[in-house]
C-alpha cells in the first residue's frame, strides 16, 4: 500500500513536471485557448526601439541602495545570502537583534559622498555597454528617487539628490541607453503583501500597494522621459499572479503612455498564473527575461524570441557585498565567453555592478570593466548588431553575422593552427576571404571537399600564422560571398 502511493506520487509529480515543460512550447494555432490576459502580440516586435535593443548586444546592471551599507555584513556576522536581500535575514539564521529595524532605519545614514555618476557612466561608455538597467526601487522598497507616493526615499536620506536623475542624464550624456529596474517586491508598503490577501483589510490594504504601484511607474516615466524600459523583478508572489486582469490593464497604460516602452516578460501572469509564457506558450512581453545568471546553450531554447541574460560577477550577490574572498569571481574572459554565447544565440549579455555604500564602484569591478572594455575596443564588431549565425556552434568558439561577415570568436585555438570552417554545400553565401579583425590581416583561405560524402559541407581551413599567439580570444570575419555559391571545393566529387 505505502509503496503503490510512493509510486503514484512519484507518477503525479512526473507528470505535473511533463506537462509544465509541454505547456512552455507554443500551442498550434488551433489547439489554443482563449486567454483574456495572455500575450499582447505574436512574434517579434519590429519597430525601430525594439531594433535597437536586439542590437545592443553588451549592457550594464547596477544594483545599488541601502543595501550597499552592510554590504552582506552587520556586527561581525554573515548574512548568508544575496547582499541586496540582506533586510530579510532572520534572527533564527544568525542576523544581530532587531535586524529588520536596524536595516529600516539605515537610509537615515545613506550618504555616498563619493557617488559620480558621470564616472560610472564613462566606466560603462569604456567597457563598450550600449545599455544601462539600474535600480530604482529593489524589494526593501527603498526609493532611489523622491517619490512623492513615500518617505521611504533618497530625499529623506543625508544625501537628497535624486540618484536617478542623476545616472539618467550622466548615461544618456554616454549615448547609453537607460532602462528602470523595479520592483513589484516592496517590503516597506504597509499594502504589500506577497500571498493572497484573505481578511478584507488585507486586500483594501492591498488595493492600496496596487494603486501605489501604478502611481510609481507612471511617476517614473514622468520624470525620466528618456528611459527607454522597464525591466521588473519581483513579480512571482502569488498575491501579483493573481492580479491578471489589472496587471494587463497596467501594461497597456504604460505602454500607452510612453510608446515604444520596451518590457520583459517578468512583469505579470495570465488568468491562469502563466508567466513569461502564457497559457498557449507564446511569450508575455517584449523579449525573454528568464535567463538570470543562465544562458541558453542551443538556438531551441531561445524558441526564437528575443532575450536577455543578467549575469553576476561573484556567484550569486547583486548588491554590494564587502567580502568577495571565498567566493569565485569570474574573470574577463569568463564573462567574453557568455557573452559571446549570448549573442551568438540572439541575446544580450548585462554584467552586474554592485557600488559599495559610499558609491564608489569597488577596484576589482573597475578592472573587470576595463579589461572587457579593452577587449570591445578591437573586438565589439562581432558584439554590436549581430544576429545567430544559422551554422552550428563551432568547437572552437563561437559565431555570429552582421551582413555579409561572419565572425567567429576563437576561445579553443586548434594545436594544428588550422581552423576549418564547415558549410552546407547547398549554402547561399560562402567565405571569400578570412582575416583577423584586430588588424584585418588576411589568412589564407583554401575550400576542400575532404570526402565526407554523407554530410553535404564543404571545408574551409582558415590557416593561422605560426608565430601567432593570444591569450584572450581574437575574432576571425570571415567574408561570405554570393559569387562563391558555385564553389564545390578544390576536389570535386566522385560520380555516383
Ligand atoms: C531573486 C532576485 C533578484 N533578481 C536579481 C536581478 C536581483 O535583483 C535579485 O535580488
């Protein structure tokens, strides 16, 4: 009896895993559902904003609040977590007595004197992002704006000035594109609530956060009219998923208010509490906000649509966390390979920055920028603007097109210095020429038909010069040539 039950548990649980996978694949038109609150729209959007998005490639992340003054650490303890959720650390796991009062009343001492953010902004320019999301509100409700909707603001701190302002006009002055991270997620609000609210008072309270929330977006894209985005986090309490009909409505008034607004799929649920997806599978929003600190490995994953990876430099901290000694903290070649494979599958890769409390941004993250940036100074033509190649994923790095060039950003060097290049006999262009982008040397190119009869490529080796050495990775474009369609290789086939 115990062992039938385990069984059909372990079948319910298999099953209930099956069917939210099956439910993520987009529906055929016909097997659909009606949905009053799915998605706004099918396929790709193709106006000029959202083109400019697609091509952004590189971004920034800042994550900066009150947060960034314990940085992780309060009395000598540990909070053994993200830094930025550091409110929530309970006396039961180890926070000093009274945290959560302590932590509410730290704006009063938030005074980053060394906050410039004209110089974070040439950080950024120099490290070759083309777009900014930065925190405007994360879930300890902290405003880094003087919302007139609460006191829980910078302009109740030591410091007063608006901080948001003050990072929009510095980015937009950089040409980079600025996008207002919020968060539904709002500890401080008296309505916020995070499960259903049941008793009456809990949901006027909770009409009360809705109403609060709306007034804070819209005051937002009131007083940064040059933000481009919203990019919202937060969003799974199960008392947000069940707002569908008046999250829907709130999309469509932001979006009516600012045209062109861009924003992610993690803003809000269907009727049926779908998010990112909707119940037929077809994406809520304007490109995939799933891929925090994940990266797809394969264009199937994408289905196709447009997307972001946020990504960590430490393991897993946004805010500023002051001890970065026993954790791995990726390197700059760590962080070019991900952001290699985000755009060579349709994506744009975001590095996180997490300023310490007096708004400095800490050496070891400057130094990152800098090197990535040195990198994008040769290399960012394979980053800006391109697309997925259509080709499989080379072993020896990764590919992407803008146009007629190929590039193929070499991370594995071949110890034969030979990189062959395969290309579908049938293909409409092919590589006329190879060189290095760094200096735009030509390689020598020779096209084989090696005599792999079964799998319809043709061979390109791409010769690397003997005494040629890197230990970052070096892109080769490769031009594609229509005139070189005809080309069947120096060999041709035997008659079969
Ligand atoms: C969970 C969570 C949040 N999402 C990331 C973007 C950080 O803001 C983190 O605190």
């Amino acid at each position: 009896m115990k062992k039938l039950f385990f069984i059909s548990i372990s079948a319910l649980l298999f099953f209930g895993i099956f069917s939210k996978e099956l439910m993520a694949q987009e529906q055929p038109m016909a097997q659909r559902i009606t949905l009053q609150y799915g998605s706004h729209r099918e396929g790709k959007r193709m106006d000029a904003e959202m083109q400019r998005w697609r091509e952004y490639g590189l971004g920034q992340f800042i994550h900066w609040g009150v947060y960034a003054i314990p940085g992780g650490h309060w009395e000598g303890k540990s909070y053994n977590g993200a830094a930025e959720w550091i409110r929530s650390w309970s006396e039961k796991s180890g926070a000093p007595a009274g945290w959560q009062k302590t932590y509410d009343n730290l704006y009063k001492q938030f005074n980053p004197t060394d906050f410039d953010a004209k110089a974070w902004a040439r950080q950024a320019k120099d490290m070759g992002a083309k777009y900014v999301i930065f925190t405007t509100k994360h879930h300890d409700g902290f405003c880094l704006w003087p919302s007139k909707y609460t006191g829980y603001t910078i302009k109740n701190t030591p410091f007063k000035k608006d901080i948001v302002k003050e990072v929009v006009d510095a980015y937009d002055a950089e040409g980079i594109d600025v996008y207002l991270y919020f968060s539904i997620i709002d500890w401080n609000h008296p309505g916020y609530s995070s499960g259903i609210p049941k008793a009456e008072k809990d949901s006027l309270a909770y009409e009360d956060f809705k109403q609060f929330t709306r007034n804070q977006l819209i005051e937002l894209l009131t007083n940064y009219p040059s933000a481009k985005g919203l990019w919202f986090d937060g969003s799974w309490d199960a008392a947000w998923i069940e707002q569908a009909a008046w999250t829907d409505e709130l999309e469509k008034e932001l979006r009516a208010f600012r045209p062109g607004l861009i924003i992610g799929s993690r803003f809000r649920a269907d009727e049926y509490g779908k998010r990112h997806f909707d119940s037929n599978g077809v994406l809520m929003g304007d490109y995939e906000q799933g891929w925090e600190r994940k990266l797809p490995s394969t264009i199937e994953q994408t289905k196709g649509n447009d997307w972001d990876c946020v990504m960590t430099i430490p393991p897993n901290q946004w805010g500023y966390n002051s001890d970065w000694s026993s954790s791995y903290i990726k390197t700059p070649y760590d962080l070019i390979a991900m952001l290699l494979q985000a755009n060579s599958l349709n994506g744009n890769f975001v590095i996180n920055f997490g300023p310490d409390g007096k708004g400095r941004i800490r050496p070891e993250e400057g130094d990152i920028a800098k090197q990535i940036g040195e990198w994008m100074r040769v290399n960012s033509e394979a980053v800006y603007g391109v697309t997925y190649a259509e080709l499989p994923k080379p072993d020896y790095g990764y590919y992407t097109k803008k146009g007629n060039k190929l590039y193929l950003t070499v991370f594995n060097k071949p110890v034969n210095n030979i990189i062959r290049v395969a290309m579908a006999k049938t293909a409409e262009q092919k590589p006329s020429k190879a060189y290095f982008l760094a200096d735009k040397k030509d390689l020598k190119l020779v096209s084989h038909n090696i005599g792999l009869d079964r799998d319809n490529n043709l061979y390109y080796d791409i010769t690397l010069p003997d005494d040629f050495s890197s230990d970052m990775p070096f892109v080769i474009v490769i031009d594609l040539d229509e005139a070189a369609k005809k080309d069947q290789g120096n060999y041709r086939d035997a008659l079969t």
